[in-house]
C-alpha cells in the first residue's frame, strides 16, 4: 500500500510541476517530452495496483513425455540411499540399501532388518551368489565420498543378515582416487569375480578376484583409462569382459566399448558408454555420451548383440531432454514377457523394453532425480517392482 501511495503522490506532483526542467538523466533534454511520456505510463501503474485478480493463464502446454507409469509409492526410509538392490533370504523378500556408512536391510513395508557399517560411500551394490554356497550374497563396494576423502576402497561380500563376522572382504589396491566401478561374475563358478576400481585420476585396474583356501586374491588385468563400467557377457558359452568408456586415449577422443583381451573387439556404439548391463549374446549400453553434455550428449539405451558373427547394434530410445544414464539393470517389469531395460542416474528412473525390431516408448518410473534403480519382486507375488533411490525414493509398482 504504501507504494500505491507513493506512486499517487509521484503522479500528482507530475501533473503540478509540467514545467518542470526534464530529470539530468534524460539526455536529449531539448526534446524529451517529459510529462506525455510519464504521463503514458502513469495508467498502467495505478491499473496494476487495482484489487483485481491478475488475468488467469492458460496452462502450460504439456509438452513433457514424463508421466509416471504405474505407481511410485514412496518410501522415506530409502533416504540418503545412494544404491538399492533386492535378496531373497529364508525370512522372504528383502530390500538392500546403501548410503554412506552404511548398508541397511529392509522388509517390503520399510523396517529396518539388519545394518551394516562400513567406511566411505556406496558406489557399488549387487546381489548374486559370490562364495558358492548356492545363496546369494550382498557385495557392496565403497570409496571416497563427502567426510570420507581420504580413504581406501574397499569390496566386502556381506550374507544377509549383515553380520561382520561372516562377512569377507576382497583386498583392493592403495589409490589416489578411491572409487569401485563394478564388480562382476567372472565364471560361471563362484568365487571368481572381475572388479574395476579407479587407480588414479583417469586410469581404472580391471582386477581378477578369486576365492580360494579361504580368501581372496586380487590380480591385475590390465589398466583402462576412464572405463565407465564393466559387463559379463557370455559369448559361444564363454564368459568376457567387456569395458565402456566414456572418452578415449585422448583428452579429444571419443570413448569405445570393447572386449578385453585378445584383439579387443569393438561393439558399436555412439561415442563410448558410461554403463553397460548383459544380455543374452550381448549388452544393452547407455551411449550417447558426449563432454559436452549440455549441448552435443545423447542420452542413448541401445542394445548390442552378437549375431551370425557380427555386432548387430539396435537403438531402443534416445529419452529427450538427458544426457546419459550410468546405471542400468534388466527385468520384464510390466509382465509382457520381454525384458526391460532400467536406466537410472540422469533425471527420472525410465523404463524401455528391449526389442530389437524398433525404438519403444520412455516409461518413467518416478519422480525427482533417481540415483539408482532396481528391479526386485519386493511383495512377493511373482511380479516385479522397482526399488528407487534418489530425492523421491520409492517402490515403483505396475498398476
Ligand atoms: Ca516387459
Ligand atoms: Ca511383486
């Protein structure tokens, strides 16, 4: 009110003082019409400070393609969850969930289980069988992470119920940047895995980890530089490893996905990869990737097998508005009986079915910037739901 005022009283000296020499900080004072030009705008001032309510506006055009697909139920015990997976124990269906300092298990309502602490931040979590046992264990890999700079990484194999004393831990080396990449089956025997760990600033160790008389030993396969992430595929019944990178040898120089070993076979891709997920006779990559993200990056599913000898590449989305996706998993999250691909790491958690016949529609999984995506059968009934870790977490649920 007191600027309606103020306005009123500027308006009412104007129209007393026309004559008035024109303000020094009009320059063409010989010809600045001064009370017209003040005059003019006068109206508009008192016309905004009326009681009516400002003219509606249309609403935006929808122009956006992330409507969420079923139902993201949410699930605030996930916060601060920087990965997220799922094991099936003897108790049921249970709920993995990493943050830094600690690893927590949770039923599909949310109670907390079992905890773990641990020394740094999660920067890997995955679920499968790693001792030969026949039961599955939680393998969490840790490194640097705000309050935990100077650390070493870390690799430990926890059962599920979380407890130190049953839990191993695979040696990783000292490093300048303590960062776990991946950790993969090696074998289709237990007790073998691959793991990559950043070295140094650019250059990633891929290890060979195998368990024997009782612990792990880690040996060095080779260095990459900036790998992204690692896959195990199996290939004519033969288990390789094979690496993404998101830039080349280069600082200028485009990233690649290839085999490690032998003659280090390409996969085709769109400048490099920055995470790689196995399927059958191949990987499905999330490529695209450029330095440039704002302006020149793709963000990229596209799936890649091996056929009749060649590398056949099928694009199944470019999902608008990101520039990459570096997690990926797979699972037939809407029971149509052909898997999924579930990228997550850039925007919303999506969903795109792999087909190698066309391009499928981007399904969004949740809202808010999603960090990890998983897809678990979390209640269950026989059909999966997707565990999500982000600013929204939730459990994704088909509807
Ligand atoms: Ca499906
Ligand atoms: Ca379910």
């Amino acid at each position: 009110m007191s600027r309606l005022l103020a306005v009123v009283a500027c308006i009412g000296a104007l129209c007393s003082c026309e004559t008035r020499p024109a303000p020094v900080e009009n320059r063409d004072t010989s010809r600045a019409p001064v009370t017209p030009q003040r005059a003019k705008k006068a109206p508009e001032v008192i016309k905004a400070t009326r009681a009516d309510p400002p003219p509606k506006k249309a609403p935006a055009p929808r122009v956006t393609t992330e409507t969420l697909t079923g139902v993201a139920t949410p699930a605030p015990w996930l916060k601060d969850a920087s990965r997220v997976a799922g094991i099936n124990t003897k108790a049921g269906p249970r709920i993995v969930a990493a943050g830094t300092g600690w690893l927590r298990l949770f039923d599909g309502s949310g109670k907390l289980i079992a905890e773990a602490k641990g020394i740094g931040g999660a920067n890997v979590l995955e679920v499968f069988d790693a001792t030969g046992d026949g039961v599955d264990d939680i393998i969490i890999g840790r490194g640097m992470a705000r309050g935990a700079l100077d650390i070493q990484p870390s690799l430990t194999i926890y059962q599920a119920d979380l407890s130190d004393a049953t839990a191993q831990t695979i040696s990783l080396p000292t490093t300048q940047r303590a960062q776990v990449i991946a950790v993969e089956p090696a074998s289709d025997k237990a007790g073998d895995l691959w793991v990559a760990t950043f070295d140094s600033k650019y250059m990633v160790s891929m290890q060979r980890a195998l368990f024997k008389d009782g612990k792990w030993n880690t040996t060095e396969i080779t260095k990459v530089r900036v790998a992204g992430d690692i896959a195990s595929v199996t290939l004519g019944g033969k288990r390789v490893l094979v690496v993404a990178r998101m830039y080349g040898d280069t600082a200028d120089a485009d990233g690649d996905v290839y085999i490690v070993g032998g003659t280090q076979q390409k996969l085709p891709s769109t400048r490099g990869a920055r995470a790689l997920v196995s399927v059958e006779n191949g990987v499905v990559m999330a490529d695209g990737w450029h330095k440039q993200y704002g302006t020149k990056a793709e963000a990229l599913l596209t799936l890649v097998r091996k056929e009749g000898g060649r590398w056949v590449s099928t694009r199944l989305a470019k999902v608008p508005g990101r520039h990459g996706y570096n997690r990926l998993r797979i699972g037939d999250i809407d029971g149509d009986k052909q898997q999924d691909v579930i990228a997550a790491g850039n925007g919303p958690a999506v969903a795109v079915t792999i087909s190698a016949n066309a391009e499928a529609p981007v399904r969004y999984l949740s809202l808010g910037e999603a960090a990890d995506a998983y897809p678990f059968d979390v209640d269950g009934d026989g059909s999966l739901e997707v565990i999500i870790a982000g600013s929204k977490p939730a459990i994704w649920h088909r509807r």
